[in-house]
C-alpha cells in the first residue's frame, strides 16, 4: 500500500527535509507499505537556491489526495476487435457478467460496448424482421460512445459524469491514450487516500483533500489542532525547534542511523527551521541532533548554516507575493482570521528600497485570503534581527515592538514566528477585544 508522506502547503526547509526523510525511515522499518514523501504547494526561490547548493533533490509535487478516476478505474485483460462475432465476447461472460466491454479496431481503442448496445440491437432486429438471421460482429453492436474521462480527474467529478449519462461506463485515457474504463460498479466503494502529516496538524494548512484521506500518523513541533480521526493514530509531537529533530530521534529508536545523504537533509531542515541553532525555539536536543548530523556528514554546524543561508537573495530580487506566501501560516483567535509569513535574510540595510512594494502586496495577500490581520516578519538570521510589516490592524498597536514609520516595527533579538510573535499577536488580539 502506497502511502504519502507530506509536510504544510507553504513548503519551507524543515517541512520538505522532514518528509523526505521520514519517508527514507519508515520505508527501512515497514517492508509492507510503500512511503512516498511529497511537497503540496511550489518551493519558493529561496529554498530552490538551498536545495540546489546543496545537491538535495526535493520530493516531487502532489496537488491533493483527492480520490481520483485511476484509482477505481478497471483495466481489460484482453483485447476484443471489431471484427470478432458476439460470440467471442460471450465466451467471457462464462467468468463474469462484465456492463461494458472495450472493443479495438487493429489495436486501437474504438469505442465501450455495453449490454444495453447488445439489447437495442436484438431489439430493433427483431422489430424489422422477427427473427434474428446471424451473429453480428461487435464493430455493428458499438454506438456513440459518452466523452471520455482522464486518469487524473477527481472520482466526484467522473461519477456525476456518469450519473448524468445513459451510458453504464465511460472510457479512461491517459492523456491521448486509452487506459481503461469505469463502470457503476466502480463507485460504490470510495478509496481514500493515506497519508502522514509531518511539520504540522491542522488540515487548514495541509494538503487539498485532507480531509477525505485517512490521516494515519502525524510528527510535529507546533501547537496542536489536528482534526478527529476515526481511528487511532500514531502522533509525535515534540516542543522542539524543528521536526527534522524529531525524526533523527525515530531514526535512534529504531537503532538506526541516516546515511550521509539524508542527514544532510535533516541538518538542513534543523539549520534552517532553528536559525543556525540561534532561534529560541532552540532546544538542547536540537543542538545536540545537529552536532551528530554534522559529523555524520563531515561538516562544521555553524559553517554549514551560513553556506545555507549565504545562497538566500535580497527580497528586493524576489517576488513580493510569492516570498510573503512562501512560508505563510493562518491562525484563528476569537473570531479574527490572521497570517502571518517569515522570510530570511543576510542583511536589513535594504529594506527601504522594497518595503512599500512589499507592504502593498500584503494587504493584497490579506484580502485575497479573507483575513483580519496579515503580518510579514522578515529575519536577519545572522544579526538576530526582524522587523515587521503589517497591514494595519488595530491591535498591532498592543505589540511590544519599536514602531519605525507607519506599518512598520523593529525587533531585536526576535526570531520566532512560533514562539516569540505569535503569542503576542493573539494577547494583543485578546486584550482588544476584551478590553484588557
């Protein structure tokens, strides 16, 4: 069984190494499943110029786990031409009594041939003469076929197309090719996908059709508010700085260590979700996890993180809603709806030649998400330094932060989205509405 291994939709370093690596794990100590890591949203420029520097290849792209056409769709084991009698289709119905029969012509998909196509033939036939004269062939019992579906479309979406239609099945291409096919039949069961969240819990965040997957484990270092299960699953969560740290644990308590390529994955995501081991959110496990990494992979830690982030670009060169999206996280708190994005920088000595462009984009970004109160916190990791960009909230005036100019606040020594900004964000938000 195929299982898919996915961090958060905004993809960042710790999401997309973590579930690579999990994936190379649980692929080692399970020989009956297969473990697939993927990413659910596009990587933005920065963490593609990690990646690259460093030879790691990220897991490949799935837009969503909805069921999907391919994963009911039936595949013929045999190939019935056109110019066979109705007797060769016969001899299958001794095995089973199938609604609809592919047909070929020379090899090539013609067209699905249905009882009903069979019933209205004999019908008609015996209507004009009374008697049946001869066996046709199959070519003459075929009629106008419905529009195909493709492997890739959503199951919902192909059985209202079903529903709607006389026909008993409708054929399945893969692209320009003939695949398979799909009968009623076919609909009454309702395959769900499996999946692993890593790197978060909420279905908000994660990937499309969450919620019609059967979610099977969850490892993670944020706060919880993961949806019901119907069954019990297997849950670490760990108040630690990165969920890279985490599973290097797992690997530990299996008795197990990761190969040189994969605890560089790890170390990256670690460097990255921790800052160079700088943000407070850094634990004394995650410094000591990162030390026994970079010695896995002969590397100095604090050498390895500035490499890292020496590849990361001024956002004067980035595109402003693409970097405010890249690593954007959505939270409710009494009934206001905010967002908050963190990117990573070298140096804050620019800021003045971007931010007006950048403070723009993000009430455009808070609009179009529907929120109260969108904020971005952009990080000098070498410097220990933010400073934050909102859209105007009113609370924003409850922060502890220096204002600079209008929508405009200085942070010294904040580094955290997690651990430093956001709970003041939600006290500000609870102190304002009620009056505290």
């Amino acid at each position: 069984m195929k299982i898919y291994i996915t961090g958060h939709k905004n993809p960042d370093l710790d999401s997309i190494c973590s579930a690579y690596a999990y994936a190379v794990l649980k692929n080692m100590t399970d020989k009956e499943n297969e473990y697939v890591a993927v990413r659910p949203g596009h990587l933005s420029d920065s963490v593609k110029a990690i990646l690259s520097s460093l030879d790691i290849t990220p897991p490949p792209y799935l837009a969503n786990v909805y069921p999907k056409v391919s994963d009911v769709m039936l595949t013929p084991s045999e190939k019935l031409e056109t110019s066979q009698p109705l007797t060769a289709l016969a001899k299958t119905y001794k095995d089973s009594t199938p609604s609809v029969v592919p047909i070929y012509e020379n090899g090539r998909y013609k067209g699905l041939l249905s009882v009903d196509d069979i019933t209205l033939y004999f019908m008609h036939k015996l209507g004009e003469d009374g008697q049946i004269s001869e066996i046709p062939t199959l070519g003459e019992l075929l009629r106008e076929n419905e529009e195909p579906v493709q492997e890739t479309d959503m199951l919902e979406e192909a059985k209202l197309s079903l529903s709607n239609s006389k026909k008993r099945g409708l054929a399945v291409f893969s692209g320009d090719e003939f695949s398979g096919y799909v009968s009623r039949r076919c609909f009454l069961t309702h395959p769900a996908y499996k999946v692993i969240m890593v790197d978060h819990n909420e279905a908000r965040q994660s990937i499309s059709g969450i919620e019609s997957a059967d979610v099977v484990e969850i490892v993670d270092h944020h706060r919880l508010d993961a949806s019901k299960t119907n069954l019990p699953i297997f849950i670490d969560t760990e108040p630690l700085g990165s969920t890279c740290t985490i599973v290097y644990r797992m690997f530990l308590r299996n008795n197990m260590v990761p190969d040189r390529y994969t605890a560089k994955v790890l170390l990256t995501g670690l460097i990255s979700d921790t800052l160079i081991l700088k943000s407070p959110t850094t634990t004394p496990t995650d410094i000591e996890t990162a030390q026994a990494l970079a010695k896995i992979c002969e590397v100095e830690v604090e050498s390895f993180g500035t490499g890292m982030f020496s590849h990361v670009e001024s956002l004067g060169k980035r595109d402003p809603e693409r970097t405010i999206l890249s690593d954007f996280k959505k939270y409710a708190e009494k009934g206001v709806m905010i967002g908050i994005g963190q990117c990573e920088v070298t140096t804050l000595h620019d800021l003045d030649e971007y931010k007006a462009e950048y403070l723009e984009k993000l009430t455009q970004v808070r609009e179009k998400n529907g929120l109260t109160w969108a904020v971005l916190m952009i990080t000098n990791v070498l410097k220990e330094h933010s400073v934050l960009l909102t859209t105007g909230y009113k609370a924003e005036k409850l922060l502890p932060y220096k204002q600079i100019e209008d929508r405009v606040y200085d942070m010294p020594n904040v580094m955290s989205r997690k651990k430093q900004l956001l709970p003041e964000m939600l006290y500000a938000i609870s102190a304002l509405t009620t009056g505290r």
